[in-house]
C-alpha cells in the first residue's frame, strides 16, 4: 500500500458526516446496499449448495458441480468486497451484510457518534454511541435533524 493510498483510507475513515450529509449520500449508499444484501444471500445459498455437493466428492474424485458451485461462490464473494469498499470509499461502514445495516460516523454535542441507516429505512433517523452498536440505537432528535 502507497503513502496516499494509506492516508486516504485514514481520511475515509475520519470521515465525519452531519445527518444531513448522510442522508444526501443515502440514494447511492442504498443502491450499493441493496447489491451487498441481494449478493450476501446468494452467496450463503451458493456456499450451502457447495457444502451439499461436497458431502459426497473427495480429492480423488472431486464433485463437477461442486467445483462450479465453489467458482460461483467466489465470484459472490469477491462481488461483496467490491461493494464494501465502494461504502468504504464514500465514508460508511458496512455493519451487517444481511440486513443492510450501516454507520456514518458523526458528532452529537462535541462527542464521536454513529448515525446509523438499515435498508428499509426511509432516511437516517437513529445514532448511537460507538461503542453502543445496534441495540444502543436512539432515535435522533428533531434538532439535531435540522442543525446537523
């Protein structure tokens, strides 16, 4: 890894968002979302599928199908690692692959947050502490929606 690339991954990860800001950023970081979940899942049926076809093959004689199987498991897979590192690049952190959890780091009263977003969600509408995660979710309240 270069030294810009090195110092642009810790800008990204600085990155600090007003919820306003999330939620201009919100139409691409859905559509990056909806493919993450959308592949995820076939990824797991994919890897369930090889797991299945594996049960009755050995290196003697390996399974034709279980052999595709993994090939289509991996192109998923590498498929999933592109689009965390689109969210990555514009800022957002991938919190979970199943469900389209993110978080966009922010600041509520001069202290470090997390905003965070599901797929389903019409807008950013909760936070958390970071070290609360998604249990710790609170709704924002309405100030901070309209002076953030």
């Amino acid at each position: 890894m270069t030294r810009n690339s090195q110092s642009a991954t810790v800008r990204h990860m600085e990155k600090l968002f007003t919820v306003e800001q999330a939620n201009r950023t919100l139409p691409l970081v859905k559509r990056i979302v909806e493919d993450l979940v959308r592949d995820h899942r076939l990824w797991e049926d994919k890897v369930r599928e090889f797991e299945v076809a594996t049960a009755g093959s050995s290196p003697e004689h390996p399974d034709a199908i279980a052999e595709l199987l993994q090939i289509e498991a991996q192109r998923l897979a590498a498929d999933i690692e592109h689009y965390i590192a689109e969210l990555h690049d514009l800022g957002v952190i991938c919190k979970g692959m199943d469900t389209g959890l993110v978080d966009f780091r922010g600041r509520i009263d001069g202290r470090d947050v997390f905003y965070c977003w599901k797929l389903g969600e019409p807008s950013v509408q909760y936070w958390h502490e970071i070290d609360a995660g998604f249990v710790g979710r609170q709704r924002l309240h309405p100030l901070v929606l309209t002076t953030n």
